[in-house]
C-alpha cells in the first residue's frame, strides 16, 4: 500500500512539474518567434513531453493511462500559456522602469 501512495505522489509531482516546465518553454517560445533560437525552445518542449511520457507510463504501467495523463497535463498546460501568458507578458512589458520613449499618434477621426 505504501508504494502505491508513493507513485501517486511521485506521479503528482511528476505531473505538475511537466505543466509547469512546458508553460514556461511555451512562453519563451513565443517571445523568440521571429528569432532562431525558437527552434531550441520548441525542441526543448517536445522532449520534455517524451519524458514525461515514458515517467508516466513507468509510473503506471499503462501507456493509455499515461497518454491520458499527458493529454490532461498538456491541455492545462495550453490553458496556462492561453490564459495566463499573455496576461505575464503584459505585465512585463508595461511594468518596466523604463517606458517606450515614443508612443505612437492615435488620430481623432
């Protein structure tokens, strides 16, 4: 009983370390668009995702159920870059000390 308490905590932790690590190559990636070094942080987020993967399905001993298990992680970790991303770098960016030194002219029509 104790070992399997142990690989559902150790699945948890697993988990949410995934969501966390991919959320935050998903940012990244999506402030380097236009640079090369996108290709680096894309290919970062899907090798961590293969890792996961194979933790899960040795976790759990069911591919299916880690496959669910990396369906369910990956659609909050998509949630977290959709909702939560945009918002983080808008705070970065309008938070900096120092501002834009030229906004442009919005014409009155």
């Amino acid at each position: 009983m104790g070992t399997r308490w142990s690989r559902i905590l150790e699945l948890l932790i697993v988990s949410v370390n995934y969501i966390l690590i991919g959320y935050a190559l998903s940012n990244i990636a999506m402030l380097l668009q236009s640079n090369p070094l996108f290709i680096l942080f894309y290919a970062s987020e899907i090798w961590v995702t293969g890792l996961y993967w194979r933790r899960a399905a040795k976790l759990t001993g069911s591919k299916l159920l880690s496959t669910v298990l990396l369906v369910v992680c990956f659609a909050l970790q998509i949630g977290m870059v959709y909702f939560a991303g945009p918002l983080w770098v808008r705070w970065f960016l309008f938070t900096r000390a120092d501002p834009p030194a030229s906004l442009p002219e919005t014409p009155n029509c």
